[in-house]
C-alpha cells in the first residue's frame, strides 16, 4: 500500500504536522509492506530544518522525521515553499529531499491514500 502524507502546517505551534508524522510512524511500523511518503508544503517545509532542539519531554519533528527515514519511508520537501522560506538544501535533514509540484502531482496520481494534515 503507497500512502501520500501530505502535511502543510508549520512544525510547532499546531500539532498537525506532529499528528502525521506519528501517523506515517505508525503506518510504517504496523502496516507489513507500506510505503509512506511525507512532503512537506507551506510553512511544514522548516519541519525538516536539521538541528532542531526543544525542551526535555517535549516532541521533536525532526526526530520524528528522521524515524520516517529509518523506516524506510521518503520525505519530501516543496522546493518553491522552501525558496520562499530562505531554507537551503544544505540546511534539511539528511535523507530528506527538495521535490517539486510535478514529483507531489505524481505521487498524488500513484498512491493508494492520499492523507492531508
């Protein structure tokens, strides 16, 4: 099964983005030959910026991204959101990539379930 994750919101602030990622966790520990895509758009993009550091016993989205990783499961990230944002490639976590609305669009045509959060 090819689950699409697509998640909008910004890392903190609200807990959606914290919501499908532990959603995207989950799938890919629980659910036997899943495959989970996370692309991040708007201000979801800084989600993936590298060197996040949050108080003791509060979640950490880079963490999380980085389980997505392990799994086996991809994040993506809009390129034209990152642009907008000042993020650069050198400054995401490792793993993750720059996409475009083309890769979303395909993805989107490709998966099985598409999740927005």
């Amino acid at each position: 099964m090819q689950v699409l994750i697509v998640l909008n919101d910004p890392p903190y602030g609200t807990e959606r983005t914290y919501n499908g990622l532990r959603l995207a966790l989950n799938l890919l520990q629980k659910v036997e030959g899943a495959s989970v895509t996370a692309f991040l758009m708007g201000d979801a993009a800084a989600a993936a910026k590298a060197g996040q550091q949050t108080p003791n016993g509060y979640y950490n989205i880079e963490r999380m991204l980085k389980g997505v990783l392990t799994r086996k499961g991809e994040v993506l990230l809009c390129g034209t959101c990152m642009d907008a944002r000042g993020i650069k490639e050198t400054e995401i976590v490792g793993g993750s990539r720059r996409s475009t609305l083309d890769e979303l669009t395909s993805l989107t045509a490709t998966a099985d379930k598409v999740l927005v959060f």
